[in-house]
C-alpha cells in the first residue's frame, strides 16, 4: 500500500503534470484545413460530365441539378461519406474538398473511368426497354420506337432481328438507366475505375476550361 | 416564468448525462463518440458526462443504421430514460442508412422512424468537434421550460 | 450432467463497459464465474450481401465499414487481394505509404484497446493519457490520408495520395513525442501495483487452450504463440518485421503485448520515412476475374478475403473472416471461465479488444 501510494505520489508531483493540471485549456474547437470535408464548389462551371454521380460510393449523396442556364452539383448531407472520390473523378475540377484537388494537381493523379455494357444472351428477351430508356440512345435519335428499333448507326445499342445489339460501347454515360429499366436483369453496366498518375505534365490550377 | 423555472432551464443546460446506443454501426463513429472524451476535445469540461446508463441519462446519442435486432429493444431503451430526453443521430447511418442502405442489407433506417430525435449530425463518421457542437447547440433549447410545456 | 449454477447474471447490450452490444450470460456460483456464453445479433448489417455485384470503388468503402476502427487494414488486404487477382504491380513508394497507414491505424487501435482495458479497471488517469496519445496518432493519420477514421487511402495499383515533404517532418516529430510518452505510460502499466492486482494472473489463456480455441493476434501473442500474417506480407518482410511474444497469458500480458507492438509500429514507421524511394505513387491497372483467399494481419490478428471476381473487376462472391470472432470464442469458453469475480469478466472481456461490428458485420 505505501509503495503503490509513493508510486502514485511520484507520478503526480512531476512539475509538468502539476503545471497541465492548473493551465490546462484544450484546443479550440476547429476543424484543419486538411481535413476532407463536404465537397464544395470552386466556382468553375460544370460541364455535365456526371463522373461525380458514378464515381459516389453512397447511395443518394449526390446529383446534379439545372439551375438557371448551367448544372450544378448538388451534396446531400447525411448521405455524402465525405470520401473525396467526387472531386477527383470530376474532369474539370468543379468541385474541391480538403486538399484533394490540391495534391491531384501537384502529384498529377487522376482517376480514369470507362464504362462495359454486358448482356446475358441467356436472360435477354429483346424487349428494347432498355434502348428507349438510354439518355445517349435519345438525343442520337429521337425517333426511336417502343421496340428499340432505329434507323441510325450512332445510338449505343438497338434492337435487330429480335436481339439487342451493342454498337457503340465507348458512347456509354454509366447511368445504369437500361438496368433499372430491364424486366429481367440482362442488361448489366460496369463501371470500371482506373487510378493513374503523369507526373510529367504539371498543369497549373488556374489552367483549364 | 417564475424563478425556480429560470434556476431549472440553467441547471439543465450545464449537466447534461449521456448515454450512447450503437444500433448497428461500423464503430467509426463510436470510437468518435468516445474520442470526445479525449484531453483535447475534453467533453467534461462543458458539463457534459458520458455514461453508459440509459436510467440517467438526459441525452441519448444513437450510433448506426438500425438493424432488426434492436426492433423492440430501443424503444424500450428509450422508455427507461427519465423525462425531459432528447435523442441525437450521430453519422449518416441513423439518417440515411449510410452505404448500408442498398437493395439485400438488412438495415432499417432511418431511426427517427423509431424514436423521435432531436438533431443530427452528418458525416461517416463526423468529427469529435461536430459531434460537441450539435450536443452544445440544443442542451440550451431542448430541456428550456419544460414543465411549462408540459402541461 | 446436472449443473448448479447460483446466479444467471446478464451483462449487456447496453453496458457501460462495452462500447458495442454483445450480451454475455455468466453463470455464476457465489462469485466464482463458472461459464459464459455470448449473444450476438445486434450488429448484423449483411454487408457481404451488398458487396456482391459491385465494383471495386464502392466495394472498398463497404469493406473499410465492416469495421471502422481498422479501417485500413481492410482496405488494404481487399486491394491488395484485388491486385493479386489482376496483377497489378504496385510501385515501391504505394508500397511503403501503405505501411505506413496501416501501423498508425494499428497504432490508434492499440491504443484504443488499451484505453479500453484501463478505463474498464478504473484507471481513468492512464486510459486518459492513452486517449491524449491517441489524438496525435490521429492527428498524423488524418494529415496522411485527409480523413480521421474512415481512411479510403488505398486503391488498386497505389494510394490515393503522397506524402508532403512537411508532413514527413511532422510525423517524425510526432513520432518521437508519441514515443516518449508511451515509454512512461507502458512503465506506469508493467510496474503499477494497482493494475497488477487487477490485470496479473487473471483470465488466463494458456498455449494449449489458445491453440484449442483458435486465437489469433495480440491475444494469441499474448500467450506465447508466435503468430503474425505480417511476417508473410513481401513490404513487411523487407523492413524485417519481427512479431512481438509474451508467455505469461493473462490480461497484462495481453496489454503489454499491444504496448510492444505501439513501439514495434513506431519502428516501422521510421524504417518506412527512411526507405521511401521518390517515384509514382499510382500504376494503374484494371481489374480482372479470377479467385483468390488472401489474409493480412489486422489489429485483433488474421483478417482472410475470399474474393471472386468477373471479368469486368465486378465482385461476384466474398466472404470476409474476421479475426475477433476466434477471440471472442477464446475468450468467452477459456479466459472468463474461473475468473474469480463478476467485475473481472468485463476487464477480461475487453482485454481480447472484441470488435462486435467486424464479427457480425
């Protein structure tokens, strides 16, 4: 008992514990700079490239929105897990978070995106559901009927002789439309993300559209 | 408002007991919860007293994005702790589900389904800081007057 | 056999020493704790069942929240089991900045586990001094990675950032601070006649029950097997990694164990700050299909991905064996079992450092 109380006397008459204990003040209450927060807008415009949307991680943290004459990103809290993967995947640097955007344009990292449109010949019925539901698919032909036929060669993909067929994968957005409008799961989108890094080409943060 | 009002509302808002539930989290933001403990946020030092016990608590900060087995159980948690209370969902997962929130899981957010809750705190997990600004922002309106609303 | 048993005392889901919910059934005769068993069910998420059919970009966010105090070593034996699938080579610096956010995250988890351990035998004044040291592994971590808890720092073919020349200095300074103050607060543990008298001799887990219960990490190290995936990870094996032992079995061993790998973690570091070769810190690559079972050391010990993948990097089937259910199985048929007093069944508990998110998951 004497020796554990000694002990315990020795440990607290250090001179910098009794000078903590009587100057103690904590560290106020900010947050540092390098912290990855929310993502916030730089104020460069948007150019409706929608790699935010693919890239998040979370399902309903982020959209992009028309407002006024141009889109705008849009975070939603309580959804958005703040993991910065939005402003690096982000081609024209709209948005920033903590030192993400910085440190991509000195290390000259980015993230690469291609999208694969794979079908199940298996489960694919031909219904042409997922050729009229395709954004891209509607702005290359507006004429394009409930069976998914068309006459034009542009659209990613149409119906032919009662099978679908790809016509131009490196078109696709990755919106996932044609999934969620498939009745039988056939159509799946994959997303396929690629880090790289040029260190060589060091382009300023001012550079760009 | 008579002057015994005035004394309680002072007195609640400078001791306030918290009790902590993890209802299904990844434990990133109870270990957030508990770093406010930490000599360098020092929560004790705004009258704020983190125990576990639900029987004395005034505040309940409720971690996670509700799994089914807490169905019956949180409600009955939220029983136990004595008049005025106030619930807080501390991270995305009591808000939105989090990443949890997907078409196969078996989650079941959000929790104001379940019990009423007084303010939120977003982020996955937030910081120590966001987390003492939210229980310092409604420790002075929450408990404010409540035997007049009362009645 | 008929069993006497005196008092069912339940301990839990909400229990002002465990920080999740689990509930333990202790069967008790006078004081004398004669078996326990463990309820789980409270944290069953099926984060295994989202994982399925999905890239690599959200699946890794989903694996850093099956746990989110090891966050990283998640990430990292999911990537690195990726990359082993796909053949991606990952450049030396990637190599070594995985490393070392992998031991500051198992840093703060020691240290968590420990706070833990103290604050659950009442020893407020060290659990105090810990969670202090703790801010500053933190504090490093986030000027890393740019995030506290959840790290999201590796992807396949590299990490997502560099290391700043200043914040190498910083962290050396840290390092050197954090080192200090461990030294005075692992002499304070290993020679205090108060925590000896709660910690020595109690909940004991010999070699052989170990080996029979299947414990792994620190609880395992802690009874003198020697046991560490990190000795077989290529990065680990440069620097020389040797694995921390104790024999003594009880729950000051298992502390100390976790006090030695702080300083063993501190060592790797700088080890680390003094290779780091200039160069890329992202190859790229793309993601391919194949199998593979692939294991790291967490924190709690073995952490083994069972991954399959489909030609476009898709997840098409995972299961994840994390490690604190082995110890929670030690602990609760080997360690608690003859303890000699209902309050040592929570410090004994909380020695294992049972993670309740991972095990369910």
């Amino acid at each position: 008992m004497a020796v554990s109380l000694f002990w315990y006397m020795v440990e607290f008459a250090r001179f910098e514990w009794i000078k903590k204990f009587l100057f103690a003040k904590t560290a106020p209450l900010i947050t540092p700079a390098h912290f990855r927060g929310f993502p916030e807008p730089t104020g460069k415009a948007c150019q409706h490239a929608l790699f935010c949307m693919m890239v998040c991680p979370a399902p309903g943290a982020i959209e992009v929105l028309h407002e006024g004459d141009g889109w705008k990103p849009k975070i939603h809290k309580g959804h958005c897990i703040r993991c910065g993967l939005c402003v690096e995947a982000c081609p024209n640097g709209v948005l920033r978070s903590g030192r993400v955007l910085e440190t991509m344009w000195d290390q000259g990292t980015s993230l690469l995106f291609s999208f694969r449109i794979a079908i199940d010949p298996d489960l694919c019925m031909g219904c042409g559901n997922c050729c009229t539901a395709c954004p891209v698919n509607k702005l290359a032909d507006a004429q394009m009927g409930a069976g998914g036929h068309s006459a034009t060669d542009e659209v990613i993909m149409r119906v032919q002789g009662g099978d679908i067929l790809v016509l131009h994968e490196e078109k696709c957005t990755g919106c996932k439309t044609c999934e969620q409008s498939c009745p039988n799961d056939a159509i799946r989108i994959a997303r396929i993300l690629e880090g790289i890094q040029q260190p060589i080409q060091k382009p300023s943060p001012e550079a760009g559209p | 408002m008579s002057i015994l009002q005035n004394v309680k509302d002072l007195v609640r808002s400078r001791s306030i007991h918290v009790s902590y539930v993890d209802v299904g989290s990844c434990n990133g933001c109870d270990i957030e919860v508990l770093a406010c403990l930490a000599p360098r946020y020092d929560i004790e030092q705004y009258g704020i007293y983190v125990h576990n016990n639900p029987r004395e608590a005034d505040v309940l900060l409720v971690v996670g994005a509700f799994t089914p087995g807490w169905e019956e159980k949180l409600k009955g948690l939220w029983n136990k702790i004595p008049e005025p209370k106030a619930a807080i969902a501390i991270g995305n997962c009591p808000i939105s589900g989090c990443v949890f929130d997907r078409r196969g899981s078996y989650v079941d957010p959000p929790v104001a389904k379940h019990i009423p809750i007084a303010a939120e705190v977003p982020g996955c997990p937030p910081r120590p800081t966001e987390i003492l600004q939210a229980i310092l922002s409604i420790r002075d309106s929450v408990f404010a007057e409540w035997e007049v609303k009362r009645k | 056999m008929k069993r006497t048993v005196d008092v069912n005392i339940p301990l839990g889901p909400v229990h002002p020493c465990f920080k999740e919910p689990v509930r333990l059934k202790c069967e008790t005769r006078g004081e004398r704790v004669i078996g326990v068993e463990v309820e789980l069910g409270y944290m069953k998420k099926g984060i295994e069942r989202i994982m399925k059919g999905r890239p690599w970009q959200e699946v890794m966010f989903l694996a850093e929240r099956v746990c989110g105090i090891c966050s990283v070593i998640h990430n990292m034996v999911f990537i690195e089991a990726i990359e082993r699938i796909s053949g991606i080579d990952v450049p030396k610096r990637a190599a070594f900045l995985r490393v070392i956010a992998n031991e500051l995250d198992r840093m703060q988890s020691h240290l968590l586990a420990n706070f833990s351990y103290c604050y659950t035998i009442e020893h407020e004044t060290l659990a105090m001094y810990l969670l202090d040291v703790r801010e500053l592994v933190m504090d490093e971590l986030e000027r890393l990675t740019g995030a506290r808890v959840t790290c999201a720092y590796i992807i396949p073919g590299g990490v997502r950032c560099d290391i700043r020349a200043e914040d190498q200095a910083t962290l050396r300074i840290s390092l050197d601070r954090i080192e200090s103050d461990l030294h005075r607060y692992a002499k304070m543990f290993e020679t205090g006649p108060m925590i000896a008298l709660r910690s020595k001799g109690i909940g004991i887990l010999t070699q052989e029950s170990a080996r029979r219960s299947h414990a792994v990490g620190p609880t395992a190290r802690g009874s003198g097997i020697n046991v560490d995936m990190r000795t077989l990870h290529p990065t680990y094996q440069q620097l020389g990694f040797v694995p921390v032992v104790r024999k003594d079995c009880d729950n000051h061993a298992r502390i100390m164990v976790r006090f030695d790998e702080l300083f063993a973690s501190i060592r790797i570091i700088r080890q680390c700050l003094d290779t780091l070769q200039k160069g890329i810190i992202r190859g790229g690559g793309i993601c391919k299909a194949g199998e593979i079972r692939y294991s790291g050391e967490a924190p709690r010990g073995e952490l083994t991905y069972t991954i399959k993948t489909d030609e476009f990097g898709r997840i098409t089937d995972i299961q994840i064996q994390t490690p604190s259910i082995m110890n929670i199985e030690a602990c609760c048929h080997e360690m608690i079992v003859g303890v000699d007093s209902i309050a040592d069944v929570t410090s004994t508990f909380v020695s294992a450092d049972p993670c309740i998110a991972c095990t369910e998951r």
